[in-house]
C-alpha cells in the first residue's frame, strides 16, 4: 500500500558501510598472507562481521519520509525512535557535509523545530534534495 501524501523518502548513503568493509578486507588479507596473524584477525574478522550486520540493519531501519504536512524521522532497530515534525513547526534546516560529503552526496540533515528542538540525521543521503523538498512545503 503505497501512501499519496509521500513527497520525498531518504535513506541513509552507503559511505556508513566503509569502515566495516575496510576492516574486514584488510584483516582478511592479513590472514590470508601472515601466519602469525592469523588468529587475531580471525577474532577481529568476526566483529568486523558483526559491525556490518549492526550497520546493515540501521541502513534498513532508518529513513526520512518527507509528507506533505509532515517530516518523520525514522531511526533504531531494538529501540524504535519516530519522530514526527509537522511542516508547520519547523523553523529551520541546516546542513553539515565535508568534502566528502559533497563528493559523494551525503551529509547530516538538522531540523530545527518551534522552542528550539533540533533533530539530527547523520550519513543522509542527498540531504539538499530533501532541505529542498521540505522548504518546498514550508513556503509554498
């Protein structure tokens, strides 16, 4: 069932499974090619595993979904977290991107809302498409 009032829905960008990756392919190498290595790479192979399951799952379970009276913030896997800001309650949104950021479109995307409330999504994905989908709404 797909909900008509959707305007825009982000994800997290895929740069949040680097780190994971890298560790892995590099203690994996260390096995594959050093004796001496080999038993505690296997130990760090296995929380290099782990780290990328726990990554995955956020990727799956974390999104914004820009509606049009409202932006939800989705977030968690064992602990749940929705917010939900009405379009009409925010008064501004800023962006944080670094260099890489912007090379590879992603960045953290900060909603502040009426009485100062600031909510923060980290490693969004095309957050100028979505601060620009959401002043769409608020000004027009």
């Amino acid at each position: 069932m797909t909900d008509t009032n959707i305007v825009y829905q982000a994800r997290l960008n895929w740069v949040i499974f680097f780190w994971p990756a890298a560790l892995l392919c590099a203690m994996a190498y260390l096995a594959m090619e050093y004796q001496q290595f080999r038993q505690p790479s296997v130990f760090i192979i296995c929380f290099a595993l782990a780290w990328l399951f726990v990554i995955w799952m956020t990727y799956q379970f974390s999104s914004l979904t820009i509606k049009k009276r409202q932006v939800i913030l989705r977030t968690g896997i064992l602990v749940r977290q929705t917010i939900d800001i009405p379009i009409n309650k925010i008064e501004s949104i800023d962006i944080r991107q670094s260099l890489l950021g912007s090379l590879f479109r992603y960045g953290s995307l900060v909603i502040t809302g009426t009485g100062g409330t600031r909510q923060m999504v980290n490693y969004l994905n095309n957050p100028l498409t979505c601060r620009r989908h959401i002043e769409q709404l608020m000004h027009g």
